[in-house]
C-alpha cells in the first residue's frame, strides 16, 4: 500500500510504504519506508474561481501522481488535500479534497482509493478526524494494559485526538494545531517565512494576556464532540480580527498562539498522550505541552510520528478495498459503520477481494515485512490490479 497525504498544514506531500494484511479480525501493519516531498509553492493559492479550482484539483492530482510514481506497491490510497470543510452550527455539511486520483492512477498504472471524507460526511458525520480509524485499533489494547486512558494526539495545521477508555471511543479536533502559528509567521515576516522553525520566535516571547484570553474565547471550544474544524476558520482573517487593537511583537504573538496550541489540547487529555504530526517537532510547543500531559510519541510504539497520517491514509485504503468500514461512528458522529472512498482503475480491469467477513477490531505494528520491497527505487508493480492487499 502507499499512502498519500497533504495536510492542513500545506508544508509537505506525505507519503508511506506499508504492508497491510489480515489476521482473522487484526490488520497487521509493517512500516516500510515513508518520506516528505516538497508541496509545489504554486499551488498554495487559495481558489477564487471555477476556473482556479479545476486548476488546483489537476495540480495537485499530478502531484501526487509524481510521488506515488517513486515507489513500489499494488494499490495507492490518498486522502488529498482539504480545501475546505463546510461546517455550520456544530454540523459537517460538506467537505472537499483535491487532488484528481485519475493522474495517480495514469502515473503508477495502480488502482487508487480516493476521496475518503465525504461518505462519513453523507452519513451525517463530521468526516474527521479519520485518524480515529487508526488509532481505536491501535490503541484500545494500550489502554487496557496500562490500565487508563490513551490519547492519540496529531498535531497538523488542526489539532485532533482520539479518546481510548472502557467507556468507548472520541475523537474530535481541539482546535488550532499549527495553522494560526504558520498565518502569523507568514505575515510577520513579509512571506519569507511560513513557520516558526523549532520555535525560535516563540521561545523569545512572552505571553500576551489580552490576546491569549481573545484566543481562548472562541466559542469552538466549547462545543460538545464530535466536533471538527479548518483552515476556513482558524486563518490570517480570523488573526486579523482577535487581535485587532493591540501591539504586539512578534515574538510575544508566536508565543501567545503556541501557548493557545498547548491550552487547548492539554485541556482535552487525560491518561498517556501519544503524539505525531508536524507539531512535534516544535520544542517549544513539546516542552510546554509535557508540563501538562504524560505525552510520549508514536515512534516507541513502533509507528513513526512523522508519517502517521500517511499510514493512515494507507489503512484506510486497504480496509476500503476489503469492504469494511473504515469510520469510527462514536469519533465522527456518523449514523453507523460505513465503507470510505471510492476507486479509481488502474491499467488492469479491477479485481476486488472477496469482501472480508470478519470485522476488524485491532491493529498491530510488526518490524517483519512479509513481502520483499524495492522501496522507491523499485520498479513499478506489474501486477496492478491484482494486488495481494
């Protein structure tokens, strides 16, 4: 399987290796390889017009393709990126990702699962987080042996966790991960910067009380989960807007919104905390969060924090392409279980699996992979579509 991602973040397209495979009602997981592949500069643009759109969408689409055409595998699963997620009163009422999956499939001449969200959405969930997917399975045996709560958290553009206990699984965004931190980067710095690299502002800053209380204020986070939000909310407008009045410097504004980042996840976890995304490689952000949360990261238990969401992206795939669902009904709101996606041929006529008949209800990690991998510097598959996964 290779999984592709973009993040909210737009910084870069994630991509991840893995054999999948099925053990009665357990997915077997092997991390293969995984990478980061610059996000095309160009194509940071906001859409304007229908015009921009289908440019963006092809765009992206090739992309994709130009990664996925790297490595070795029999079926490639994207989860796009998010351009936007239509919320109105708490409700998901639609949401878009680009990255036309026909380019992939052309590229790699390999079946491609795509569009992943919008069936979670049909079904009257939030279509996020999907991470909840993966981290329900991987985790619930976690959590029984240490005997409380574990938390998945990612850290991406938006912040997102997902609850395991005895009473059952949540999942839900807190909130902003890096987006504010990035808009505000960019700006105070004429565009030459889009992040504050290792918190370098942010560590020289004070907080700044006024903007941190304005922060803190938006009625997001008191809604009741399951509950997700974006970009189209959390952005340089919305910045814009809170801070309006006050003098800041920059290095108090970074230290202010990476102080928003730790409240309003810290406020959201109990137990072990786990962490991946982007995020985590903010010291600032870790530090802090650390004083308020036994937080570990994913890489020791065994999946690496820098590609987690890519792995996702893959799992989700392998599970659509076995006819099981691939939500979380309690994380996302959905009126029940439901298939993801759909499937884009590749060179060969399609050859589905025979649905799985077990439902899955774990996830391991093994370090063994159970087929010989060229890696990116293998050859395409000729077997296409009639992947083993």
């Amino acid at each position: 399987m290779i999984g592709l991602i973009s993040g909210t973040s737009m910084d870069a397209i994630d991509v991840a290796v893995a054999d999948l495979s099925l053990d009665g009602p357990t997915v077997v997981l092997t991390p293969v390889e995984h990478a980061e592949h610059p996000f095309p500069e160009e194509l940071r643009r906001p859409p304007t017009s229908a015009a921009d759109l289908c440019v963006l969408d092809t765009r992206l689409g090739q992309a994709f393709a130009d990664v996925a055409a790297r490595y070795r595998g029999d079926l490639v699963s994207s989860l796009g990126q998010t351009v936007h997620h239509w919320v109105e009163d708490g409700r998901c009422l639609g949401t878009l990702q680009l990255g036309q999956p026909a380019w992939i499939a052309e590229a790699t001449g390999l079946p491609v699962v795509a569009d992943l969200r919008v069936r979670d959405v049909a079904a009257g969930g939030q279509g996020a987080p999907l991470a909840s997917t993966l981290d329900a399975l991987w985790l619930a045996g976690f959590a029984e042996r240490e005997g409380r709560p574990a938390v998945a958290l990612n850290i991406g553009g938006i912040a997102n966790i997902t609850k395991i206990s005895p009473e059952g699984v949540i999942a839900y965004d807190t909130g902003p991960g890096n987006a504010l931190m990035d808009a505000a980067m960019t700006v105070l710095s004429g565009g030459l910067r889009t992040q504050d690299t290792d918190g370098e502002f942010a560590r020289r800053g004070q907080v700044h009380a006024e903007l941190l209380d304005r922060l803190l204020a938006d009625p997001y986070y008191a809604r009741s989960a399951p509950k997700s939000t974006g970009k189209e909310h959390f952005n340089r407008a919305y910045l814009d807007r809170v801070a309006e009045g006050l003098t800041i410097q920059a290095e108090d504004f970074l230290a202010t919104l990476t102080e928003l980042t730790v409240r309003t996840i810290a406020a959201e976890c109990e137990g072990t905390v786990i962490g991946s995304g982007g995020g985590m490689r903010n010291p600032v952000l870790v530090e802090s969060l650390a004083r308020h949360a036994d937080l570990r990261t994913s890489d020791e238990l065994g999946l690496p924090a820098a590609a987690k969401e890519a792995y996702l992206a893959a799992l989700l795939g392998f599970l659509t392409w076995h006819g099981l669902p691939a939500n979380v009904p309690s994380a996302t709101g959905a009126a029940g279980p439901r298939p993801l996606g759909s499937i884009t041929p590749g060179r060969y006529p399609l050859r589905l699996p025979e649905p799985a008949l077990t439902a899955v209800t774990a996830l391991t990690i093994s370090t063994t992979s159970t087929i010989s991998t060229m890696g990116r510097r293998g050859r395409q598959s000729d077997g296409g579509d009639h992947a083993r996964t």
